[in-house]
C-alpha cells in the first residue's frame, strides 16, 4: 500500500477525530480560519463527488422506486414540520432570535455531508444521499411559507438562486462521481480503496468546518456568556432532532431509514440561505451557525453507541 493510501485509510480509521481535529484548528487558528472560508464551496463540491464515488451508480439506480418515500419525508421535515411551529408562533406572538434559527434549521435542507457522517457510524449512506438531492431540490419551494412569515427576511428569490446553486453543485459532482465508477478500473471498490475515499472525506469535512469557525473567535472574545448559551442551545437542538427522528423514522419507512434520516433531522444546511437574510439577522445568526458546526461534527463521536445500540 502506498504512503497516500496508508494515510488516507489512516485518516478513516480516526475519522471521528480528523472532525474533531477540524474544529479545534478552526478555533485556535483563526487566520487559518479565515483564509480556508472563501474554499468552503470547493470542499463542499469535492465532499459530494467522493459520497458518489463510494456509493457507485448501481445503488442509486436499484433505489429509483423510492423516490415516493424520499418526497414524503421532505415534505414533513421541511414543510410541515416548520409549519407547524410557524403556527405555535402566530399563536404565541413571539419570535426570538433563537425561535427564528431553530425555525429556519427546521425548514433547511441535509447537510451536504450527511451521507459522510452516516458511513462514519457504520450505516449505509445511500439513503442519506438521495434525501439531500430530493431535499435540496425541493428547498427553493418548501422555504417559502416560512420566509414569509419572517418580518425580517424579504429575499426570497435569494434563497431560491443558492438552492438552486447547490442542487447543480450536488448533480454536477453526482455526474462525475458516478461516471468514474463505470471506469473499469473503478466498477467494484475493495477495501483499501473504500477506506481511501472515506479518509478523504473525512479530511475534506474538516477543512469544510475550519471555514465556519471564523465567526466563533469574535464571538469568545466579545461576548463569552452569550457564546456558551448559543452552543447549548445549538446542541439541544442538534441532537434532540435527531433522538426525536430515531424513533420516528426507521418505524414509519422500514429500517433502512433509521440512521440516515435520523441523522439528517438534526444535521440540515441553514448555512445554504444566509445570504439571502439582512445583516441585523445574519450577524448573531453567524455565531449560531458557528456552534451548530460542532453537534453535527461530533454526532460520528457522541452518538455513535447511540445509533449502534442493540434494537
């Protein structure tokens, strides 16, 4: 095995904590920070071509017939689901900086890393994938109802033109990925190679989340207080979205759904429409973003005995 293979499957071996390695370099290098964030989409794009590379065309295709199941999850996790704390709000009359950020994680797509975070706890990403094409496509529609009810968000065609540019992102590495698995070369993956493209994943995750930490050091040195109830909160939400989808998913769509949907409840992209909100929302909701990084890449660590727990 050469040293790049070596490495790489080095890397998937510890893979949960190349994640954690992420964050604390986002955190202590704060330059780095900043210099990695304008590559996030870069590694984004790079993170879904190796998720298809690894799951192979064959797969995809032999799961054609569950589109239907695919819809109806979207449909209530990013349409009725948020519409119906959008109602509890109206009733309430009362909209909080923190009501609005759980609100607009609930209406958000998967995370474009969902399938890399479900092959780290030993599940099959297949499904994770295809949510998150579906997801995302159906974004630009489903968002809709619930930037309306927002007094303070008025672009909604931008959202619209970031879905729609991460959804061509997803096809476009989907397109190569899968075409260079009908190379002969690549049509079957042994496990040197599996762990290969999974360690790069991993890596690739974490240079993703180095970007997202720019907005966590300003925040530690101006207002510390506020920094740890906005991690709290970010974590509550994380994982009780996903406990909460444990023991719904897999009993409602078969068992193949369990862990993939589950974890997308809690880990959804609302990075993807912050361009598209005014700068006195955008502002706190960046420390927001900031802290729901770490829930979504520690699940691999914090819930993995959770997910592999005898049923």
């Amino acid at each position: 095995m050469s040293a790049l293979l070596y490495g790489l499957n080095l890397a998937a071996s510890h893979a949960r904590w190349v994640l954690v390695g992420g964050l604390v370099l986002g955190l202590v290098f704060q330059d780095i920070a900043y210099l990695a964030k304008p590559s996030i989409p870069v590694f984004i794009g790079l993170l879904l071509f190796t998720a298809c590379f690894r799951i192979g065309p064959a797969r995809v295709k032999g799961a054609l017939g569950q589109f239907r199941s695919h819809l109806v999850i979207t449909i209530i996790c990013q349409l009725l689901i948020p519409a119906s704390l959008v109602l509890l709000l109206l009733l309430s009359n009362h909209v909080s900086l923190w009501m609005t950020a759980l609100l607009l994680v609930l209406a958000a797509a998967p995370i474009s890393g969902s399938p890399n975070l479900v092959i780290m706890l030993g599940h099959d990403p297949a499904p994770a994938l295809r949510q998150l094409v579906i997801g995302t496509a159906a974004l630009p529609v489903t968002i809709i109802p619930v930037l309306l009810f927002l007094p303070q968000i008025s672009d909604v065609t931008g959202v619209a033109i970031a879905a729609s540019k991460l959804l061509m992102v997803i096809l476009v590495a989907a397109l190569f990925g899968f075409s260079l698995r009908l190379i002969e070369k690549f049509k079957s993956l042994d496990a040197s190679a599996t762990g290969a493209v999974d360690g790069l994943s991993a890596i690739l995750m974490a240079l993703v989340v180095v970007g997202l930490m720019s907005a966590i050091g300003e925040s530690w040195r101006n207002s510390p207080l506020i920094l740890l109830q906005t991690m709290v909160f970010a974590f509550a939400v994380n994982f009780g979205l996903q406990v909460l989808g444990s023991r719904f998913w897999g009993r409602a769509f078969g068992k193949v759904y369990d862990v993939p949907m589950s974890v997308i409840s809690g880990n959804r992209n609302i990075a993807l429409y912050l361009t598209a909100l005014p700068a006195s929302v955008t502002d706190d909701l960046l420390v927001f973003v900031g802290c729901y990084q770490f829930p979504m890449y520690l699940t691999p660590l914090l819930l993995r005995k959770f997910y592999n727990r005898p049923d």
